[in-house]
C-alpha cells in the first residue's frame, strides 16, 4: 500500500481498536467499563495487534464494523458473481479439492514411482517438481547443470523422459500440475507429445503448466530471456491451448513465490493479480478474445499459519478478480471472471528444529486453504526444511489433507467463515491494501514498468527485513527456533538421500537418445523452430515438432537463446 494509504490504516489501529464498533454506544459502553476492568487486572500481551500485513486488529468485532458491506455485490452466494463465496455453488459439498502432493527426483523412473505410489494412496493429481536444469533450459550433461542433475527436482531432457516419468499412468484420466516456468511451452509440448504416445487426443489431456515468468523475475529467478519475449512465450501457450487443448490451464499465476521470499499477504495479493493483469492485457493484444482464454488462467496462492488473515485473502482474491475480468476487460463469460486456485502450504514457515512442529503448522495452513475455498492443495511435509521428503512424510501430508476432508467438518457447507464480523472486515482491508497497491503499479505504467524499476521487488525484500527483525528481537515467536526450544539431542530423522548415481545414468541416457535419434528430423525440425523464432508465428506446433524428433530441452532452449538473447538482472545499490 503507499504511504497514505498505510498511515490511515497504521492510525485506524492505535489505541483501543477505535476504528472498530463504528461508534456504537454499547460497544463505546462496554470498552469504558467491562473491557476496561478487564485490562486493569490483566493486562494485554501488547499495545497493538496486526496481522502480517500490518492490519490492526480491533479488540472486538460487531455488526457495525461490516454495515457497508452490500451482501449481493461484495459477497453474493457461491457460484455466482463476484465469487467471494466460492466458484462453484456446492463446493466441497459435491467434491473435495484436487489432492495434489508436489514431487520429483532423482530420475524419471524413481520420480514415477513415487507418483504411482501418492495414486494408490489416495492423491487425485500429479504435480511436478523439476530439478534446477530443466527449470534453466539445461540438459542433463551440460557444465551448468553439473551437482544438480535431480536433487530438487526431476530432470527431463527429452520425450524419453516424459515417456518414462508417466508410464503406466493414463495421461486422458488423470490430471498433471507441472511447475515450469521459462521452459514451459517445451515441457508442454513434451507432455502433449507424450499423451500422443499413449493414444491420447488433445481434448482429453487435462492439468496445468505454471508458465508464470512474471513472477521468476520478481522473485524467484529461474528465467532465461528477457522479459518481453518470454510474455511472447507465454502468450503462445494461451493462444495454443485455446485451440488444442480445452481442458488445459495454460497458466498458475503465482503468488506463492512472492510469500516464500517475504511478501505480506496483501503484498501476495496485489503482485499476483498485477501479474494476471499483464497476462490479459497481453493475450489481449496478440487478438485473442477474453473470453476464448480467460476461462483456463488459475492462480496459486500461499497458505501461511495466521488462519483468518488466510481465509480473508483468498476470499479477497476472488472478488477482485471477478471486478478486474467485468469492469476492466469487458468478459462476458462468468468463467472468465472466476479465481480458481491451487494452494500450497508455506514452505519458508518450515523449520529445521523439531521438525514435527512442522505438521501442525501444515495442517493449520491446509485449513486455512480449504476455508478459503482452494481448487487443488499440496500439503508440504514435515521433513522439507532438510531435505527432499521421505515416502512416510509424503504420506504422512497427504493423510493431512484426508483427514481435513473427511474428519474436520468443515467441508459440509461453502464459505463458512461468511458472515464473521471479523473475517469479513479483513477481507474488507486487504482488498483495499491491495487495491493501493495495484493502482501505483498502474501510476508507474503497469506490472513490467514495475517489475523493470524493481518495485515489487523492492517491497518484498522490505516486508521480509521486518520480519526477520521481529524475530531476531523475540517479538514474533517461532516455535521451536527462537522460544520453546526442544532438546537438541533428539534423533533427528531419516532423510531421503540422492543416489549420486541418478546423475551418471541420467546422462547415459540422455547419450542413448541423441544417438539413436533420426538426425536430418531432429537438424530439421531446430530449423524450422529458429526461423519461427525470428518470426512472429506461435512457437507451440515447432517445438512440439522439435520434442518428437528428440531435440532436447537445453537444444530448444539454446536455440531460442541464439534469437533473443538472454535477461540480465538490473541490480541496483
């Protein structure tokens, strides 16, 4: 939010929670009186309460603090516009959430074993890490992939790879979140060329490539061309899919990034839904009609532990994005306007000591996911702060998710939060903190001006300062780490372990591939990609060419380097 704006809110704060009541006298009465005893014999823990956005939290909720609240057009009823209640009308009433739980490693066929064993117990999607290589544009045996072939990922330098990744899964019937960035389109098309090995047609192929690059140079990294050419890229997935591929989500604009690097939840907020804005803004400008690609963009979300600030964000999120799609782009299409999201669970809130606190902060987090309405959730496990997680930590997150289904009770009715004075008035405050938020994105001519002077950036790394400070002081305690230390020499746990090996065979056959591959097709169909490249024709069909003669991902991927160039990162001082 800018200056004003978090000044106002700053001050609505102080004191005794003023800004709550709306000044109503049995509120003003019970402050001066019951309250006012109250805090005379104990008195409150601090002066003031906020959230992680610096939200102040009032020291009671009633009626009066939601009176402008308009029950049809800020919440509506679930199904309906503006969404804030949920994109389907039963919700978790006709069916859970998609189960995912995120994976990869070491090679193809360990990677799908792994995959088929989360299926038997239970998962509904697949999702997919991939190791720093692939994610880069990297083969297997080039220098920059050397010690990292793997280890956080799957490796996939060819259609050999994808075959061997999804054997004996049926591509037409189970749905795969894939996430891939900068090489998305590759890995897209070795998907699609995979399912085809398996007889499957394009209309039955269903799941979603994360293709967000907007937020890599935010906040992650994992680029590889200069921003305006990759939104080529990503623009080239839209149009592609819009055609071939109906059941497929062409992008999972991620916020999820942003909050592992330190972004508040009303940071999450903006930055995601600015990011959306420069993708249809963009597909708008390459002639593709909103309502021929909107309806398959999703979003993913983090989930942290501060339960009701959660809640109110994906309730927020919502709402915004219906407004954004109808009074901003025009859509028509009630589909074009839903945020649909997939959530996982906060992967920096995970701490390597006592690693069994971990669970309760997912299962906390995970809850915050489904009473927020999430589409698809990953639950992480408890091992992840030292390692790639065991086959019994996997399980173990995904029984989280069952459990949450099946035992909790909170998926007998959508939205069940609607209504609380208090989660409704933060879903209130975020939507305006992030609103602030989005309109200086705009004042300084949209999200790759900003992205470009480091605005983003900027705020992140100054909200992720503040909290390192906070818990350095002692005046933000993290169980375990800096107050109510276990005994250090408990066991620590099994860990998975990589077999260095992983990398020598999967550069074997990444080896076997090239050689036995037809080389005039392979020479061909490289060609044929550069020079679409240097052109302005979509790159999907060339590269979906390219992966069935066996080009690689780090050929392809070189290719398009010759062309664009590679992004350098500004760095300011």
């Amino acid at each position: 939010m800018n200056d004003e704006a978090r000044a106002t809110a700053d001050g609505a704060g102080e004191g005794t929670g003023a800004a709550s009541g709306g000044g109503d006298p049995a509120v003003e009465r019970w402050r001066a009186t019951t309250r006012a005893k109250a805090v005379a014999a104990s008195p409150e823990r601090r002066d003031t309460f906020t959230t992680t956005s610096e939200i102040p939290i009032a020291d009671v909720y009633t009626a009066a603090d939601v009176a402008a609240l308009d029950p049809v057009a800020d919440l509506g009823l679930p199904g309906e516009y503006p969404f804030t209640r949920g994109v389907q009308a039963t919700m978790y009433r006709s069916r859970f959430w998609t189960m995912r739980q995120y994976a990869g490693f070491a090679t193809a066929t360990e990677t799908n074993e792994r995959f088929r064993y989360l299926l038997e117990q239970g998962q509904t999607g697949l999702s997919v890490a991939f190791d720093l290589p692939t994610q880069m544009g990297y083969d297997a045996d080039a220098p920059e992939a050397a010690g990292e072939v793997g280890r956080v990922g799957v490796p996939i330098s060819s259609l050999a790879d994808m075959e061997a990744l999804f054997d004996r899964i049926p591509l037409g019937k189970v749905s795969t979140s894939m996430t891939i960035n900068a090489t998305a389109p590759i890995l897209l098309a070795l998907y699609v060329a995979a399912a085809e090995r398996q007889g499957v047609a394009r209309a039955s192929v269903s799941g979603t490539t994360q293709n967000d690059i907007l937020k890599e140079y935010i906040a992650r990294g994992t680029w590889i061309y200069p921003p305006r050419q990759s939104m080529r890229l990503v623009t080239d997935v839209f149009e592609f899919a819009s055609r071939e591929l109906p059941k497929w989500n062409t992008i999972s604009i991620s916020g999820y990034h942003m909050r592992e690097a330190g972004a508040t939840a009303a940071q999450e907020l903006a930055f995601t839904l600015a990011d959306g804005i420069a993708y249809v803004e963009a597909a708008a400008a390459r002639g593709l009609a909103v309502d021929a690609f909107a309806p398959r963009l999703s979003f993913f979300f983090a989930a942290w532990s501060e339960l009701f600030e959660e809640v109110a964000k994906f309730r927020a999120a919502r709402r915004m994005w219906a407004r954004i799609m109808r009074e901003r782009f025009g859509a028509k299409n009630p589909k074009s306007m839903m945020c649909r999201f997939h959530t996982q669970t906060a992967g920096s809130s995970l701490t390597a000591q006592s690693i069994d606190n971990n669970v309760v902060r997912t299962t906390l987090q995970a809850l915050a996911a489904v009473l927020g309405g999430t589409q698809s959730l990953h639950t992480n496990s408890r091992d992840e702060a030292l390692a790639l997680p065991t086959v019994e930590s996997a399980r173990l997150a995904l029984r989280t998710q069952q459990i949450i289904a099946h035992e909790a009770g909170v998926t007998e009715t959508p939205d069940p939060l609607a209504g609380s004075w208090f989660v409704e008035s933060l879903t209130e405050e975020l939507e305006a903190a992030a609103t602030s938020y989005l309109a200086e994105i705009d004042a300084m001519g949209g999200t790759l001006t900003a992205i470009e002077s480091g605005f983003q950036q900027r705020q992140i790394q100054e909200s992720a300062y503040r909290v390192q400070r906070e818990i350095e002081r002692g005046d933000r305690i993290v169980v375990g780490v800096n107050k109510f230390r276990d005994d250090e020499a408990a066991t620590r746990p099994a860990l998975l372990r990589i077999d260095p090996e992983g990398e020598r065979r999967q550069v074997a056959g990444l080896r076997r591939v090239r050689d036995e591959r037809d080389p005039a097709a392979w020479a061909a169909s490289l060609a044929r990609l550069e020079d679409a490249a240097r052109g302005d024709t979509n790159l999907l069909e060339p590269i979906i060419e390219a992966v069935a003669a066996y080009a690689t991902v780090g050929e392809i991927s070189d290719r398009l380097r010759s062309v664009w160039g590679v992004h350098r990162e500004l760095i300011t001082v």
